[in-house]
C-alpha cells in the first residue's frame, strides 16, 4: 500500500509518500508562507522526484486537527480535490496523534501542545503500546495552560511535551511542573507528513477510510469569526 500524506494543521506545510517499507519522499516547510502558496507545489515537485502519480496512490492521509482554521481548511481542500480527482479514498488522521507518533518509543507520558492563541492549547495525552502504536489517554481538548499543568501534575509521571506550543509555553511549564516536564527537541517537536503517513497507513489497512466528499476536518471549537458573530448577535439581542 502507498499513501500521500498531507500535513497543513499548523504553520508547518508537511507532504509525504509513505509505503509499508518506508518513506519514500517527504517535504517540510516551516515558513511564512501560506498552505495555499505551498502544498500543492510540493507534492507536485515529490510526484516528480519519485516518478509516481496519482494513480499509484492506494489513499491520502491527512492531517484531520484539531490545530489552525486556515490550515485546516485549506489541507482539507487540497485533499479532497486530490481524492476526487484521482479517485481515491481518505484517512483522517489525529494531528495530536501524529505528533505522539513522531516519538516513537518514547517511554513518558507524550503530551502534545498546539498553541491555540488566548492562552489555550490544543492537547492530548498519550503512552505508546507495546505494538508501537500511541494510546490515547486523554481525548483531545482545548484547555488553558494552567489547567493542563494542574492536571498533569496530579500523574505524578515525567510527561515529554511537543508541538509548536512548546516554545509558547515552556517557561510556564517548567515553572510549574519542574523535573516532571520534559520538551521535545526542535527537529522532533514540528509536524510531519511522515508520521500521518504511518498512522494512515496502519488506519487504510484496518479499511477506516471516508469518501472524499465526506471528508470534514476537527476544528474542536469555533472560529475566531464565527465566535466575534455569534457576540455580535448576541448583543443585538440584548
């Protein structure tokens, strides 16, 4: 089986081309640049390198949030085209997943940060099973900071952190939770279409899959627009 992978739920534009065997291509930009400026250039330049297509693909993986409206949606966008024209089937893939993945036999507890602005963070928290596999301890949420360091320290277990909110939080963190915090380091600590690709992988061999058209990405909470609307609204009800 071989499978695109698409990561965009962030700043980092991540494509891949994942087989059982290995990764075959995979193309990272952490930049200013918008999604929309490079994700399809990138897959397009990876086709090219490899001398594959669209048709040799069995799925697309992507990136499934929580994490950036923007990046979300345009991340979706990009696979759905893809996956209607060349006929293939999806794998929404966990973001926070696919960052636990990306620390592999890690044996603390894995607890991936998103930063989702106000001082909240998109996270979960995982261990990974004896099959290699991170095991979701904690469903996604958003939560404050304070409140995720409170909780945490309540395992009373060393807990590594990734994510884009590592560099946000870190003296928060480290304040609060001392020799029980561990972080990430920068090169492991991003998203990467690698990892969606392993774990789309694993999820297209067990046939969890959606239909292009039907594909729709977790926001976990409503937009900053759709919330300023909904207090505009609000008030002309007053």
């Amino acid at each position: 089986m071989r499978v695109l992978a698409i990561e965009s739920a962030a700043l980092v534009a991540s494509v891949a081309l994942v087989d059982e065997k290995s990764t075959l291509a995979e193309y990272t930009l952490n930049t200013k640049l918008t999604h929309s400026q490079t994700l399809l250039p990138l897959i397009d330049e990876m086709f090219r390198q490899t001398g594959l297509a669209g048709a040799d693909l069995d799925a697309i993986a992507v990136s499934a949030g929580p994490g950036s409206f923007t990046g979300l949606r345009i991340g979706a966008a990009t696979a759905k085209a893809l996956g209607t024209a060349w006929q293939k089937p999806l794998v929404a893939v966990p973001t926070l997943e696919a960052l636990a993945q990306g620390l592999w036999g890690c044996r603390y507890l894995i607890c991936p940060i998103m930063d989702a602005r106000r001082d909240q963070v998109y996270t979960a928290l995982y261990r990974f099973t004896e099959a290699g596999r991170p095991e979701g301890i904690r469903e996604a949420q958003a939560v404050g900071i304070e409140d995720l360091t409170d909780s945490l320290m309540q395992e009373g277990s060393p807990v590594l952190f990734t994510g884009d909110g590592v560099p946000v939080f870190q003296d928060v963190i480290r304040e609060k939770m001392q020799d029980l915090a561990r972080f990430a380091p920068p090169h492991m600590s991003r998203q990467r279409a690698g990892a969606v690709g392993a774990l789309g992988l694993a999820m297209l061999q067990k046939g969890i899959t959606v239909e292009a058209e039907r594909f729709a990405p977790f926001y976990l909470r409503v937009s900053q627009a759709e919330r300023e609307r909904a207090e505009r609204e609000g008030r002309k009800d007053e």
